[in-house]
C-alpha cells in the first residue's frame, strides 16, 4: 500500500494563502537559521577530528608506539558518541517538553564552551595524564551537545516546512554541518601552515579558542525563531502527559532498531574526515595542506549539491535517492583509498569528490530528515535523537575501528574500505526493505501507524 495523498484543505483560499504564506516564511527561517547554527555547531566538533588526526597523538600521547597514539588520538574521537544517546534522552525529553528552540539554544552553548577549554588544556608533558582526562572529559560534553543538535534542528525545520517541502528544507540542516567541515578544515589549513614548533606549541590551540567568538552569532539567530505551529498544537492536543523516553521504548522501539542499522551510512564522515587525513598524511606522507584542501573542496561542492538531494527527495521520495547514494559511497569508498595509495593528488580529489559530494550528498542531507519523519510529533524529538544517536556508536569509532583494521603495505587500506562499504550497503538493504516513504505524507500524520507503507 503506499501513503495516500495530501488531503486538500477544507478552510477558505484566503485563509489557505496567508497560512501558506506564513509558513514559507517560518520554514526559510528555521532552515536558515539551523543552517547557520549547525554550521558553528560542527565547525566545533570537525575541529576535534582534524586535531586528532594532526596534533593530539603528539600532544596527549607522546612517548608511545606512533601506530598505537594514532589508535588512542582516533578513539578519543568516539567518546564523543558513547554519551550521546543518554544526553540525547535528555535533550530529547525537553525538547518535547518545553521546546526545540530552548533545546538548540542549549546545546549551540554548550558546545561552543566546552571547544574553546580544549584550547585551553595543557600539553601531557605539563600536567601529566591530566591532560588526556580533560581531554576526554571535554569530548564527551562536545558529544552531549551534539546529540540534540542535528536531530533537534531537522525536527524544528520540517515542522515549519511545507508538507510537499520537507526534504529540501531540512537538507539545509546537514549541509551546514557540511559547511562546518569545511570552516574546521579552513581554521586548521592555516595553522598547518606554521611551523611544526609553532603548530604543537600553541597554533593548533587557536581554532579552539575561535568558537567563543561565534556562539553569540548562533545565540542571536535562534533566539529569533518560534516554535513551530505543529509541535504547537501536538502539545495543546495532548491530554496525558506521559515521559517521551518511555512512550518511544513501549510503542517505537522497532523503528529505534531500525534507525539504529539505518544509520551506519553516517560512518563515511569520520572515516573520510579524520582516518582519511591521518592515513594519507601519515602513511604516504602526502602533505596535510594538499588532504585539508581535499576536504575543503568536497565541502563546498557538497554545500552548492545537497540542497538539490532535498529537491529530488521531495519529488521521487527518499528512498530512491538514499539508497542510491549509498551505493556510490561503498563504490568510492575503494576508489578514494586507492588514490590515496596511489598518491595521485588529481585522483585523490576526484575520487573524494565521488565518495563526498556525489555519494555522500545524497544520503547526508536525508538521514536526519528520514530519521525525524519516523516519529510522530509529540515524542519526535526524543525518539530521533535517542534512536539516531545510538546508530551513531559505531560512526563515533570508526576512524578507531580503520585504525585497529589497516593493515601494513600498500594495499592495507582494503579492510577498511571493506568496512565502510559494508556500512552503506547494510544502511541501503534496510532502507528498501523497512524503513516507510513518507514523501506524500502529511507533516501532521508522520510517525503514525495510519501513514501507509512502500
């Protein structure tokens, strides 16, 4: 059975024309300012990984095996993502409870303080194993922030969208984290142009101690935005209050399972981003400009394309293009690494442009907006961002994961390749057999059991 059209309106063309005109309105903001306020969120948490792949091996673990500092300065990057589903609960819970906007205000600082005292945090060889604690400490609120951040902003945009429009405003949301990496890669592009002396000493600390500025910029925007009419009436309509954690355990904990497989296409960021840079820099010494550069490129390309992923989803569905992103991605998955062994800087960019802007900007702009459509209004938060964040487990280690698998010589990249186009595939598989088309459903009916299935 497929979901069933859009019911026409029954109030006066009038009526019809101001509400439609409104809401147009509210969606450009919301999609702008979750735009803008995810991309400060993510230039905060990318500037993690490009440290890690570049300085914190040597900063917080000198003095050991360089194989086993890259494993150590890889896996500090998923404790980031073992707190998330517990923060996203919370987040989740009161973002149902009293409201997204609140909620993202929340988190936009959150996350700005905890980047600026990693700038802030002494070297090992100063205060001892202090210093890899703090670090550790401060990733993990970085991951708490960014547990409600990205769900928390698809489910105030698509709130304000159009029905018909979802997919290509809530797009923006992710293409800002796009545009994030791109700015965390600019910030460290310029250090890296330092000395080495000067880069370990304090350079790298500088696009750490740059997020303070933009949290009043982010604070500015949100305040601005309100609350969206469906979550409005969700909440008037509602005549028992029951905690959203445990409504989505009891009744929607199928489609936390299904999220939770669904989500491993999200493992193509990390790996790209962060083993990506430290396998080409450190193996075969291609020069960090030239892979920072690399991710600049696919990210800005990626800023101009996902938007049209959006576009397409909303008038073929979601699932023709997700999965078909996918499948690019496990294909470039072996291409990109193979140009990186092969240490051709012309293929490496094209391959990367397949794997980041081809492959990855179609299945990147959906992910969260698919994800928030399988939950109904009054817990959609909680249910996204918790079932979301605990697919993201596995995207927090995998740049560990690659680490441990890389095996020496030439072709050591192949197990990893392996792994992330596993990833895909199986994210692919379950999308075509279990996750619902919603791209002719109603934003007031997403979520519920009378929406139809492909």
């Amino acid at each position: 059975m497929t979901a069933g059209p859009i019911d026409p309106p029954t109030t006066p063309s009038a009526d019809i024309d101001t509400i439609s005109a409104g809401r147009h309105k509210n969606a450009r903001r919301a999609a702008a300012a979750s735009f803008i306020g995810s991309t400060l969120e993510y230039y905060d948490f990318f500037i993690y990984g490009s440290a890690s792949a570049l300085i914190f091996n040597k900063i917080f673990f000198p003095g050991i095996d360089p194989s086993l500092g890259l494993v150590l300065s890889m896996a500090t990057i998923g404790i980031g993502y073992v707190v998330r589903p517990l923060a996203a609960g919370v987040i989740g819970h009161f973002g149902d409870r009293i409201g997204r906007r609140q909620m993202l205000v929340f988190t936009l600082v959150l996350m700005g303080v905890a980047t600026f005292l990693i700038g802030c945090i002494p070297p090992t060889a100063v205060i001892g194993a202090a210093a890899p604690i703090l670090l550790v400490l401060l990733r993990a609120i970085q991951g708490a922030s960014a547990a409600g951040e990205s769900v928390g902003a698809v489910t105030m945009t698509l709130e304000h969208a159009p029905s018909h429009k979802r997919a290509f405003y809530a797009s923006w949301v992710n293409t800002g984290a796009v545009a994030g990496i791109m700015l965390a890669s600019l910030a460290f592009l310029a250090v890296s142009m330092l000395p080495q002396e000067d880069l370990l000493a304090w350079g790298w600390r500088l696009p750490f101690l740059a997020s303070i500025l933009v949290v009043g910029v982010g604070l500015w925007i949100r305040l601005r935005l309100p609350e969206s009419e469906v979550f409005e009436a969700a909440k008037e309509s509602e005549t028992e209050q029951e905690l959203p954690i445990k409504v989505v355990l009891r009744d929607h904990w199928a489609t936390v399972l299904k999220v939770i497989v669904f989500g491993l296409w999200s493992v193509v960021s990390s790996i790209f981003a962060a083993f990506g840079l430290a396998y080409a820099t450190g193996k075969f010494g291609i020069p960090a400009p030239v892979m920072l550069t690399v991710t600049i490129v696919t990210a800005a390309l990626g800023v101009a394309a996902q938007p049209y992923a959006g576009i397409l989803a909303d008038r073929i569905g979601r699932k023709p293009v997700f999965i078909t992103g996918n499948i690019i991605c496990a294909i470039a998955a072996f291409a990109f690494f193979w140009a990186v062994s092969a240490g051709s800087i012309p293929l490496i960019f094209a391959t990367a442009i397949l794997f980041m802007t081809v492959g990855y900007g179609m299945v990147n702009p959906l992910g969260p907006a698919m994800t928030a459509e399988m939950f109904e209004t009054r817990i959609r938060y909680t249910g996204a961002a918790t079932a979301s964040q605990l697919g993201l487990v596995v995207t927090g280690f995998a740049p560990a994961i690659a680490a441990a698998i890389v095996q020496p010589g030439q072709f050591g990249w192949i197990p990893v390749a392996s792994f992330t186009a596993a990833c895909c595939l199986v994210s692919a598989g379950v999308t075509a057999l279990w996750v619902k088309e919603t791209y002719q459903v109603r934003t007031e009916d997403l979520g519920l059991k009378s929406q139809g299935t492909v």
